[in-house]
C-alpha cells in the first residue's frame, strides 16, 4: 500500500452534519453564560466559526453577533497567527459573557491569540484535536492531530478513489 499524505486522512463533514454539531454546542453551552446563565453576545472566528457561530445564536436566542477576522492557514498549511479584523471592544470588551466560536481547533495558535485579547470569554469549537484542547473550554467531537477535517463549505462532489486498489 502506499503512503498517504496527512489530509488523506480525511474527516468529510456534511452539512447536515455541521447543522447537528453546532445545535449540541448549543445544548451544551445553554444555561451556562455568566449572568444567570445568558450569554451577552457571540464573537465567530471568520471564516469557519461563523457557520456554527449562526446556528448556536438562534438556538440560544443571542442577537448581538460580531466577528474576529484571524488567519492562520494559507490552504492546508499553517502560519503564525494574527488578527485581520477585530470586534466592537465595547461590545466585547474582556470578553465576559461572550461565547467565542470557531469551526475547529487544530493546533490552538488562534484561540490562543484570542484569548489573550479576551482573557473571561468562554470559547467554544465544534471539532477539537489534542493540541488545540486546552485553549478551548467546550467541544463537541474529538478528532485526532493527523486527521484533516473536509468542511461543506471547502468541498464539491467529485469521484474518489478507493482506499484500496482501484475499481
């Protein structure tokens, strides 16, 4: 059999799929907020964390939505963190009582820049890889550091090969 290259351990998440993860979060996180248990607003780390991010505010009726706009990847490789696009700080201000929410934690570079600019925010992924565990206080589903995650959103149908051999 022949090598295979770190993202052909793939995870291929479908929308649904994001849909059901992101609601559980949602049940998961409901209840827990800071004051009375409310949440006062939810900052997406663009661009993956806004999908969840838009399905944890309905469920959790939370109207003031912003975004942090971080790149770290450029394709499939990763870079040092930094923030594009920051949210209104008096909106956010420490983060107290803010859900901060990505797609994904993968090494914990980004939430780990984040968390510094917002020290009492509580951040919440969907997916999460060991290395990236400690900086994220609420996850769904746990994959392993050599998987890559195929998000819907990444994806257009097209033939695969088989694991084994060819038909």
């Amino acid at each position: 059999m022949s090598e295979r290259l770190p993202h052909e351990k793939g995870f291929h998440v479908s929308w649904d799929q994001v849909h059901r993860d992101s609601r559980a979060l949602a049940w998961r996180l409901d209840g827990r907020g800071p004051d009375n248990g409310e949440w006062k607003a939810i900052v997406a780390i663009t661009r993956g964390g806004m999908a969840p991010a838009m399905i944890v505010a309905r469920e959790l009726d939370i109207r003031v939505i912003d975004t942090i706009s971080v790149k770290s990847y450029s394709h499939q490789d990763q870079s040092e963190a930094k923030v594009l696009k920051a949210p209104d700080p008096e909106m956010i201000g420490d983060g107290r009582g803010v859900l901060v929410i990505d797609d994904l934690v993968d090494s914990g570079k980004t939430l780990e820049l984040v968390r510094e600019l917002y020290p009492n925010a509580h951040f919440a992924t969907v997916y999460a890889k060991p290395k990236g565990e400690p900086q994220v206080d609420t996850f769904i589903t746990g994959v392993s550091q050599d998987t890559w995650i195929f998000f819907p959103w990444d994806m257009a149908l097209q033939y695969v090969e088989p694991y084994r051999g060819s038909d």
